[in-house]
C-alpha cells in the first residue's frame, strides 16, 4: 500500500510527492486529499481538489514579467483584434482616433487585469476555485462552466480560422494540393480537414504538457509575432510610396466621432471580458505582483499603442495603395509576390493564432472540466475531452452562422460581465482581499463558503438584473447605442447589487494555502 504523499513538498522531492515535476503524478486524488487534509487540519474534499485545482507554492513560481508581457504580446495581435481595429478605420476614424480609441481601452484594462490577476498571486488558485469565494463550493461551477463553454466555441472557430491560413501556405508550397480544396465533407473541403486536424493535434500536444509548456510557447512565439507584424507594416508603408492615408473618405467629426473613439475603447475591453475573468489561471504561477504589473505595463497599453500604429499603417497604407480597406493582416499575406517570404508569414499567423488559442480558448475550458470532475479529470485529460468537444461541435459550421455566433456566443458572453462584477466586488470590497484558501477546498456545511448548499444565493441574485440588463442590451435594436458599453453596465450593476446585498456578518479569515499547495510546475 503507498503512503499517502506530503502536501507543499518541494519540486526536487521523491517521484511520488503530488510538487514533482512531472505534469501528472500516478499519485490518486484521494491519496492527495488525505495528505493534504493532515497538513492543514481539515478535511479536502477529493471532489474539490486534485493536483490541478491546488493552490501553487510561491516557492518556484515560473512566470515573470516577460511571460506576462508575452501574453499579450501575442493576444493583442491576434487576426480578430487586427480585424476589430481595422474596423474602426472603415467606420471613419483616423489615426490618431483610433490610437486614441484603443489608449483610453488600454488604460481600463491595465487597471482592471491587474485587480483580476493580483487575486491569482495570493491566493495561487485558478479561476474556478476564484470563483468559489463569492459563488460557493458549488455556485462555482456556473461561472466556470459559463466561461468554458465560451472558450472551447471559440477554440474551434480560431482553429478552423487558422487552418484556412494553414490552407493558403500548404497551396502556395504545393500547388497541386489546391484540387483537394474544392470538394466538401460536413461543410469542410479535404484540404481543408487536413489543415484543421493537424492544428488541432498540435495545440492538444502542447497543452498536455500542462500550463508550463504554455509558457514556453507564448515566449517563443511573442517576439514571433511582433517582428512579423512589424515587418508587414514596414513592407505595405514601402509599397504605398513612403507615406498613408490617415483616414478614409468617410471621415467622422464632431460628437459621432467623440462617441465612436469612446465605443471602441469600450468594446475594447469587453473583448478581453473573458480574459479578466480568469487571468489568475496565468498568475497563480507568476512570481510576484511586481511581474504582474510589469508584463501587464508593456503588454496592455505600450504593446496596445504599437499595435494601434501598426494598425493605422497597414490600413491607410492599403488604402493609399488600391482605395481598398483591409479586413486583417490575412490580406495583405495573401497579396506578397515572393513565396517564401508569404510562406514565412503565413507560418508566424498559424503561431499567433496557436498562442492566442492556448491562452484565450483552451486553458479555461480545460479548468472547468477539471473543475466539475476533479476525481476523474486532470490537467491532460481535460484538454482532451475539450479539444474533442471542439472538433465534434464542427467550428466552421457555428463561424458561418451569424445566429449562433449573435445568439449564442453573444449571450453567453454578456453574461461573463455580471460574473465579473460579482467575482471583483466580493474579493475586494467586501472581503477586502482576505480569503481562507483551504477552506475552498473543503465540502463541510461549517466551511467558509460552502453557504446554502454551496451555493451563495446572494451573487446569483446579484447577477439576475445585471444580466437582464446585458441580454436586453445584446438582442434588442433600439437599445443598440448601448451595445458597445453593455459589458460595463453588466459588470458595475452587478458590482453595485453585490456590495449592497452581500453578508456582512461572517467573519473574515485571511489563510494562505501553502500547507496544500503544490508546485507551479507540476
């Protein structure tokens, strides 16, 4: 019979200890919990805790200030926020505007993913055991799955939008293979399926590898993609003669401008709507909150501003060009004479859209299946049952149909801003930071946030208006001036709702969770 292992050894301990670093210990979660419910004198619930959902020693975190910064470096130059910057200036923005838009987006997203990923530097929990605090050991399982089912939809469709990319460079190396490209199988050519399963196999063996090999990829691939995109820029400003177009022929002015740059600031930040919930999936590893603030520093508004300029280039330099506005940097790849440098850069879009995949639409996923069956699900396993959910749900088919993409992935989306709202109202103005991480582990009626049931009904009221708010502002046209501020309305209702409903009579106990911690690396 194995001895069950110590919980919070070190990384360099026996083989069998839960800290090594191996990804997946042969170690079974109820040997875990025993282990760990000696070394903090309570009981670890084995269906709230495994390897994966354990809190992370500080000793021998790995992400620093440049892994942070790397992810961003990355995310912010995905193709859909080209395309969304882009957008701005075919509505009538001009450069300086569009900086201008994305500056004031900047600036609300440094503060707020700071907020968000400070909470994961604590307390070393991911996103679904964050969300235990406010919501309960069990309400928990809503957020997560919320912010999952998002994700693992989007996961398909930026796979699917990656190999068509794939696609174009296969064709430009191998012209012959075009004719494999012209039939349909369940709404995807051979080429086609070809290109998609070989991304997805792809991205599935880097995440297997857990949350340190992800590191190691947006590392890689970060400088990557600055480079490239820089080198795009440079090279339509040298076709366009040395000079852009610093608006198109549309030009707004006046209030409509005003309104357009504060719109697209805002929606700014509700694309990272999803992100700000569950950053301390990356920061529970980082090293200190000093890391935080410098990767966050110069990934959100320095990296935002030189995306913003190279943004402005590639559009009024297209536009000087042909009079043509650009729809992403695709478009440009597409038009490069010489084949190798457009294999190149068809190469370094597949490695941003990976690293943008892992990061935004496999990591959260991966946690909330891990999440809802701890006992059966690690870190692998998880990735595996998404990826496969991510293929069987046929991506292509969702991506061209704007009723699911509106009325689904819309309205799911809108409610990740009362999520938010709740989630940061708790943690730091009623609690005021202070949380007993071992008590989120376990399934006692006496623990801390095991509520009613597990479930605290005071956030799900709290979200009941905010969402209705979100929804009504997401579907209904005459509320539609509103749409691009519904993430802010969502979150500060549901903010405001919290924090005037919430208990205020238990006591608050502020515990680290080092006694059941495991190593970052695991």
């Amino acid at each position: 019979m194995q001895t069950p292992p110590p919980a919070g050894v070190d990384a360099a301990s026996d083989l069998t200890t839960p800290s090594v670093a191996s990804t997946h210990p042969s170690v079974s979660v109820e040997a875990l919990c025993e282990s760990a419910s000696a070394a903090s004198g309570q009981a670890i619930s084995p269906t709230l805790y495994n390897i994966d959902l354990a809190p992370t020693k500080r000793a021998g975190r790995s992400w620093s200030g440049y892994s942070i910064f790397t992810l961003w470096a990355n995310d912010v130059h995905s193709l859909g926020n080209y395309a969304f910057a882009i957008g701005l200036f075919a509505l009538g923005l001009g450069g300086w505007q569009i900086l201008l838009a994305l500056g004031i987006g900047a600036a609300l997203l440094f503060g707020l993913l700071n907020l968000s990923g400070f909470m994961g530097v604590k307390t070393g929990v991911p996103f679904p055991v964050m969300s235990r605090i406010s919501f309960g050991i069990r309400g928990a399982q809503i957020a997560a799955l919320l912010r999952g089912a998002v994700a693992v939809a989007w996961f398909g469709i930026q796979t699917y939008l990656a190999s068509v990319v794939f696609r174009v460079m296969l064709v430009a190396m191998f012209p012959a293979l075009a004719e494999l490209d012209k039939d349909s199988v369940l709404g995807l050519s051979t080429l086609g399926w070809m290109a998609f399963l070989v991304l997805w196999v792809v991205q599935l063996v880097i995440v297997s590898f857990g949350m340190e090999m992800i590191r190691k990829y947006e590392a890689f691939a970060g400088p990557v993609i600055l480079a490239t995109m820089a080198a795009i820029a440079i090279w339509i400003f040298v076709e366009a003669g040395g000079a852009i177009a610093w608006s198109s022929n549309n030009a707004l002015e006046g209030p409509e401008m005003w309104l357009t740059i504060f719109a697209g600031g805002s929606l700014w930040v509700s694309i990272y709507g999803t992100f700000v919930l569950n950053f301390c999936d990356f920061t529970r590893s980082a090293v200190s909150k000093k890391a935080v603030v410098r990767g966050n520093f110069w990934g959100i508004p320095i990296n935002m501003l030189v995306f913003g300029a190279i943004v402005v280039v590639m559009a009024g330099g297209q536009f000087k060009i042909n009079g043509t506005i650009i729809e992403s940097p695709s478009d440009i790849v597409q038009t490069i004479p010489n084949t190798l440098f457009l294999v190149l850069a068809c190469l370094a879009l597949l490695i941003l859209t990976i690293a943008v995949n892992l990061m935004a639409n496999f990591v959260a996923p991966v946690y909330a299946l891990t999440n809802l069956f701890p006992k059966h699900l690690n870190f692998r396993k998880a990735a595996i049952v998404s990826a496969v959910i991510g293929l069987v749900i046929l991506p292509w088919n969702l991506y061209n149909n704007p009723l699911v993409i509106v009325y689904f992935l819309g309205g799911l989306g809108a409610l990740l801003g009362p999520l938010f709202g709740v989630v940061m109202a708790d943690y730091w103005l009623i609690r005021r930071g202070k949380v007993n991480v071992p008590e989120l582990y376990t399934a006692s009626p006496e623990g801390a946030y095991f509520y009613r049931n597990g479930v605290n009904p005071r956030a799900i009221t709290a979200m009941v208006p905010a969402a209705a708010v979100a929804l009504l502002i997401a579907f209904v046209p005459a509320l539609a001036s509103a749409a691009p501020f519904a993430w802010f309305f969502a979150a500060g209702i549901a903010a405001a709702v919290y924090f005037f409903i919430a208990d205020r009579s238990q006591p608050l106990e502020d515990r680290d969770g080092e006694a059941i911690a495991v190593a970052s690396t695991h």
